[in-house]
C-alpha cells in the first residue's frame, strides 16, 4: 500500500529553501521544494534467501539498494523523488535470480512521505509453498483393505 503518511513541516518560505519532512519511522529529512520522499519496507519470505532488495521510481529513475534490518526482519530503505505521478517498484533477488516485485502508481504529493510496505515471496521452489498440510484430514486417512 502506498500513501502520503506524513505532511512536510517546512515549506517553499523555509529558511535555508528547504522543506522537512518526518518519516514513518522518525526520521527527520530536508529535501527541495517540489520532491518528496518514497519509504520502503519489504519483509520475504520462501525456501531461498533473498540477499538483496532495491527500490527504483519511474519515471523519476530515483533508485536505491535496501538495507536488510535484522530487528525488524526486512529491508527497509528511501529514495527522494519528484512529486507527482510516479510508480515505486521494489524488487526482491535470491542470488542472481529475481525472485519477485511489487510495484503501485502513486501520485506524490510535493513536501511529504509516502510508505511501500510488502512481502517478497520466494516461489522459485514451486508453489504451493512446502510446510505443514492444507488439512487435517490429508495426513490422516485410512486405507481401505481389500
């Protein structure tokens, strides 16, 4: 889901022409007139280890690697971006390998923070995931003999 989640606290009048803007996770940024910024947290899961995440913006083509934050168990990162109508994509790698994406069109609002939250799941291993049975009932019938 993505959506304005803070308003910018400075403005075009701003003292050193910058605008503040807080982020979700109370970070304090000053960036120019006319931006603003894209959060992006991406929790994975799957059979494989996804070892890296990026966030690009189009058309803006603001792009940035995520850090993996092991106390919140995702990659978490931000861009600054043009306002206006963009589309954040974040994209999952195992390896090499893509291993998934995400992306939402959104129109950016200048001065403010908006939030891409997913989850990067890991189907290269087939699908339905490998785990426990769908039902109980499926590890437990009876064979009939004859």
């Amino acid at each position: 889901m993505l959506g304005a989640i803070a308003a910018g606290c400075g403005g075009p009048g701003a003292r050193d022409g910058l605008v503040a803007i807080a982020t979700s996770t109370g970070v304090q940024l000053k960036v120019p007139p006319g931006t603003a910024v894209v959060e992006a947290t991406v929790h994975t899961a799957g059979p494989r280890a996804i070892d890296r995440v990026t966030l690009q913006v189009r058309p803006s083509g603001a792009r940035a690697d995520l850090a993996y934050d092991a106390a919140r168990g995702a990659f978490t990162g931000l861009v600054i971006t043009a306002a206006g109508n963009q589309t954040p994509m974040a994209t999952a790698w195992a390896g090499p390998a893509r291993a998934g994406s995400v992306k939402v069109g959104a129109s950016l609002v200048s001065g403010t923070a908006a939030s891409l939250d997913a989850l990067a799941l890991d189907t290269s291993a087939g699908w339905p995931l490998p785990g426990p049975p769908r039902s109980p009932r499926s590890c437990c019938r009876r064979r009939r003999s004859s």
